[in-house]
C-alpha cells in the first residue's frame, strides 16, 4: 500500500509531497475534506503500535481544551483523532507496510529514502 494522509491546506504538508514527489501509484487523501474512517485509523495503529503515536499535541484544539492538563488513554487519542482532522499528527505516510508519521527532518528524510531510493 502506498498512501499519504495529508491535509492539502498545511504549507508544511505541501513542501514535504514537493520534496517526496510521490508517484501516481500514491493515494492522496486529504483528511480535512475526505475524513478518516475507523478502519484506517485501525491500521494506521497497527503499522505504528499506539494511537498516541499518531495524535498531534500542537492541534490548536488540544490547547483550547486543555487535554495537556487531563490524562488521556489510547481510546481517548483514538476517539479524538476521529472526532477532528486536527489530532492527526501529519503527513502520515505509508508504503509498503513501513508507517512515517509526522513532519520532522528525520522523518521525512527516511520516508524520502524509502520512496526514491
């Protein structure tokens, strides 16, 4: 499987499917117009070990909410990546069954490895 889980108005996610290039075997799904099901959330744990993994702890909501102060447990990321595109930490890609989540150097860089070589 080859897939991008993207959010096509983040310039930071924009500069990283320049720099990855993905070829047209890539599925792109914009997460803010096409929402994530249950089921690819599922296997995005599955490749990554936790839906923390996953969860964004920069979203504007997570501040607004104040979740930093609350203990949250792995169905609390689950429920609240689910509840809004916002939680997703991003870009979140696959290939093959390898998992890079999020948008730091080091990630992007082995992703970019993996992808082109």
């Amino acid at each position: 499987m080859k897939k991008i889980y993207h959010l096509s108005t983040c310039d930071t996610c924009k500069r990283i499917l320049k720099e990855l290039n993905p070829s047209s075997d890539f599925v792109l799904q914009d997460i803010k117009s096409e929402a994530i099901t249950q089921s690819q959330l599922e296997e995005m744990k599955s490749l990554s070990g936790t839906y923390e993994s996953l969860f964004s702890k920069r979203a504007r909501l997570y501040k607004e909410r104040d979740l930093k102060n609350k203990t949250l447990s792995e169905n609390d990321y689950k429920d609240l990546i689910l509840e809004h595109y916002t939680f997703l930490k991003r870009p979140v890609i696959i290939y093959d069954n390898q998992i890079f989540i999020g948008n730091s150097k080091k990630v992007v860089e082995a992703a970019n490895k993996q992808i082109n070589g």
